[in-house]
C-alpha cells in the first residue's frame, strides 16, 4: 500500500508541473475535506471516496518552488504563474480560454463572456444567437443530463439547448419529450419523395411519413 501511495504521490506531483489531464497550471490544491494536494477537483474526485468543494479552498502549493500558500495567481516565494487565468471564488487554474465568472450561474464560463448572455428563467449562460430565439425550460441545467446523467450545470462537457428546450450533452432525440434535437423536415420530404417513386401495393400508395 505504502508502494502504490508513493506512485500516486508521484503521478500528481509530475502532472502538477504542466496541471493534469483537465486543466493547465502550476500549483496544487489543497483539498479542505482531507489535506491532501491535488492538480485539480476532478483529479482528487477520481481517487478519493469524497468529493472536494472547490469553492472551500484556501490554499495552494507551488509546482516548482513547493511553497504551500493562499490561494492566488502568483506565487509568493518564485513568482511563477498558477494560471493564466484565475477565479478567486472558483479557485480555478487555467491556460486563457477566455474565461469569465458568471455570477448568477456561481461558477466559471468558457467565454468570451460578450457572446453569451445568462438567461434568468433557463438559469443557464446561452449563446448569444440563443436571446428571444430559444424556448425557455425553468432551471433547465440543474439536473443530470437524462443520457449520460452527469450533471449538466457544472459538467465540463459543452451541452446543447433542443428546440423542445431540454438540455442534454449529445442525442438525436430528446429522452424527456422524445422531440427530434434536430430539424427533420427536408429528411420527410425526402422519404416521400423516395417512396413515391418506388412500387408499392395499392394499400400504401398514397401513404405519407408527413401525418
């Protein structure tokens, strides 16, 4: 046991120079549940029987100088940068991907923040093509994606809005209302237009896909 704790030891501290698999940073989190430093929440997630709550971390560690220290985007002892991009309530370390905090949201967005815009009744940050042209579903991301049942408001993973709108991370039919997530219409027309040029007994020639 002492052998295979030293390896993930070693796996988290040779990840934590360049982050790990989820984000890009130069530091550890150090997890306010157990006190142990992980590059990141998911990282510690996936080998702890506990989840870490992100928004509860004080205190960082170095990547390279191991200086153990508040949480923020500078390190104190070497000066190197945790992350390009740093949210002081999130405590998350990132490469620049145009991120931005959204507010009524309560966590980080993939921005940039002036395409998108927070719809109050979805509760949800939406593209913004999306304004006046989308059909609002109360609190539509606070719950589990009803496909992959991960749960949509925090996930990392882009979801979509269906034109029924639910929201769910990848489908061609809405699992909740069984819609189509996709404009079907020119595919009718064009299985009528198949089947009209097909031979078919008399009881199914005039039969349609359109009801």
């Amino acid at each position: 046991r002492m052998f295979a704790d030293r390896q993930k030891y070693h796996r988290r501290r040779m990840a934590s120079l360049v982050g790990c698999e989820h984000y890009v940073r130069r530091c550890l989190l150090k997890a306010p549940c157990c006190g142990k430093a992980y590059v990141c929440r998911l990282c510690h997630d996936a080998e702890e029987d506990h989840q870490m709550d992100r928004f509860l971390v004080k205190e960082v560690q170095c990547s390279v100088c191991t200086t153990v220290q508040q949480a923020q985007q500078t390190c104190v002892e070497c000066n190197v940068t945790f992350g390009e991009y740093y949210c002081d309530i999130c405590h998350l370390f990132d490469k620049d991907k145009k991120q931005y905090h959204c507010q009524p949201c309560g966590i980080c967005r993939i921005g940039p923040r002036e395409k998108y815009f927070h719809c109050e009744k979805c509760n949800l940050c939406l593209a913004g093509d999306l304004r006046g042209n989308h059909k609002c579903v109360e609190n539509v991301s606070r719950q589990n994606c009803p496909v992959c049942m991960e749960d949509i408001h925090t996930s990392r993973i882009g979801a979509q809005i269906l034109p029924c709108g639910h929201l769910l991370h990848n489908a061609y039919r809405c699992p909740l209302c069984m819609h189509s997530a996709w404009n079907m219409e020119h595919n009718w027309e064009q299985m009528d237009k198949e089947i009209s040029q097909s031979p078919m007994p008399t009881e199914y020639q005039d039969a349609t896909v359109k009801v």
